[in-house]
C-alpha cells in the first residue's frame, strides 16, 4: 500500500495538518494571523469576528504572539476535530486507523489526502 511508503504510522495526521497550515498561512511567514484565520472562513462562506479569531487564537497560543504556529495549530484541529486534545487524554489513532480514515476521503485513492479531500475529512 502506498500509504505506508509514505507515512510513518505517528505522523499520519500531522502530515496532512502542514498542507492545512500552509492553507491558512496564506503570507507564509510560518504562523495564523487572526486576518488570516477571518480570511480563510471568509473563503468559505463562514463569517468570524475580529474577536472571536482572535479568541480563538488567544486560547491556543501559547508563546503569547497573538498568532497560531503549527504546533499551536495542531493542538486546536486535534481539538476541534473530536472535542478534546488528544495530548492531554494521552490518546493516539493507530496506524491502521489513520489508514482506514486516509483511505475513507481519499476520493482519487492516490494514498494522499490533499486539500479539498482533507477539508471534506474534517468537515
């Protein structure tokens, strides 16, 4: 399987969550902007405030920056992705799950989520 070639088991997840990153840190300077938080939802039809990115930001940023790098961005899509932070549950998907979750969005069956197919997964 492709998959396995391509991802270490432990980084299956993180290795989509870069190209998601990349997506919101649309200057590239390597952290989220509460702009480029708005922005992004804004792209997809989704309106947020000033303060609630900011918010959203403030609640996850650890190094006190007023913006998200991609660590700070893991932990809020780990998160908002099942309503608690893997970390502080100590909890993992295995390898065979993150296979089975890939392979359940993977439209093209390439092995790889890209954006959209990752933006469907999280939906």
């Amino acid at each position: 399987m492709a998959i396995k070639r391509i991802l270490k088991p432990s980084k299956c997840l993180e290795n989509g969550l870069i190209d998601v990153f990349h997506h919101f840190d649309r200057d590239g300077d390597g952290k989220i902007s509460a702009f480029e938080l708005r922005s992004y939802f804004g792209s997809i039809g989704e309106y947020m405030s000033h303060e609630e990115a900011q918010g959203v930001i403030h609640d996850f940023d650890y190094d006190g920056d007023n913006m998200l790098d991609f660590k700070e961005f893991t932990k809020l899509m780990k998160k908002e992705g099942n309503g608690h932070s893997d970390e502080d549950e100590g909890y993992e998907k295995s390898y065979d799950e993150c296979v089975a979750m890939i392979n359940a969005f993977d439209i093209d069956h390439n092995g790889v989520l890209d954006f959209n197919e990752f933006h469907q997964m999280m939906a």
